[in-house]
C-alpha cells in the first residue's frame, strides 16, 4: 500500500490556536473533521490515519513547535517509510495576500522558519502548499502578526481555502503534485505583498 504524509504547520498549545502561524493546523483540523477521523498524540507530533482508493494517509501536527518541525516530518517519514515524494506540507505564508495560495513541487524555505528546519533535515525536494495570511502589519511587527488570531472577518476569507486544501490533499494523494498544480494553482492567484514582506525575520528564541 502507498503511503503518503501530509504536514500541517503550526505551534501546540491554546495560546496558539486560531493564529496565522497556525494555518497549516486549521488545514488538517478541517481535512480530519471532514474525514470523520481524529488525531492522537504520538511521538514528535499529533496523527490521524486515512486512507484514499488504497492509499495510506497519514496526517502529522507536529507537536515540536515550529522552529523544530523538521524533526517531526523526518521522524514519521522514516518510521512509516514514506518516499519523500509522497509528502506535502501545508504553512502560511506572509508573502500572499490572505486566502491566496501557492502549492509547489519544490522551492527554497521562503524565510519560514518551519519550512526552514524541515528544509535542514531533509532538503527542499518535496512538495508544499502555502496559504496566504496577509502582511498588514508596520515594519518590524511580523511576529505579532504571524502569532496573532484571525478576526472573524479574515476566517471568512480564509475558509475557502481552507475548503479547497481538502480537495488539493485528495488530488495531492490520487493524482499526483504536478496534475494538482495544474488543476489548483489557477484558483489561488492573489496579489503578492512587498518583497521585503516575502522572508520571515523571527527571532530565534521565538517559537515562531
């Protein structure tokens, strides 16, 4: 049987919930609600199972807040022996304007910081999906924008999305990353922000 995992990005613990850095975790909390299915709490990180057509799905939360999340991806990618062309990691995504989106075969860590120590660990060969969270924030505000919450206003336009991420896993899994592109991408068109807003510039010591 094949096997693939799908990543959702994100910091544990109530603090952080309903945040912009919490996005990739709003993605697979809403994939696992539609699937009737529910995670448990596992080594490196939060896991619920799946399966498509003959296809394992594994769904992984990593529990090593963001800076480490590498960690997480390349211990589940070895413990259930997953080609790493069978993962897809979901983050957010400063450099879009909220609600857009970007899924890509491969490509440099943005300046994510948890795209950046999967990035370590593992190269860049592997898919993601970036959703846009917006950058309406003054120059060196970026940390309290990524860990802030979503107003209700801005859920609103998140949610379709976070609806069509669901069936961009589904076609990720069946289809495969290239034909998902092709079929997804032409929906997730949004204006770009400022390229000084495209790298994150968290402090290390954040767990941003």
């Amino acid at each position: 049987m094949e096997k693939y995992l799908i990543v959702g990005l994100g910091n544990v613990g109530s603090e952080y919930e309903q945040t912009r850095h919490n996005t990739g975790f709003m993605v697979l909390d809403a994939f696992a609600k539609a699937s009737n299915i529910v995670f448990e709490d596992k080594r490196y990180g939060f896991v619920a199972e799946t399966s498509l057509k003959g296809r394992k799905v594994f769904l992984l939360k990593p529990s090593t807040y963001m800076n480490l999340s590498g960690n997480a991806v390349r211990y589940w990618l070895n413990k259930e022996n997953i080609d790493q062309s069978h993962l897809l990691v979901i983050s957010d995504d400063v450099a879009l304007a909220l609600g857009a989106f970007r899924l890509k075969a491969n490509g440099s860590n943005g300046g994510h910081n948890g795209l950046g120590h999967i990035q370590q660990l593992i190269g860049q060969d592997y898919a993601r999906l970036r959703v846009g969270i917006g950058n309406d924030y003054p120059r060196g505000a970026q940390v309290d924008w990524v860990l802030g919450r979503y107003s209700e206003d801005e859920l609103k336009v998140l949610q379709p999305t976070i609806d069509m991420a669901g069936d961009m896993i589904k076609s990720f899994v069946l289809a495969g990353i290239n034909i998902t592109m092709n079929q997804y991408n032409k929906f997730g068109k949004g204006p770009k922000a400022p390229k000084e807003a495209s790298s994150l510039n968290d402090s290390k010591d954040s767990q941003s």
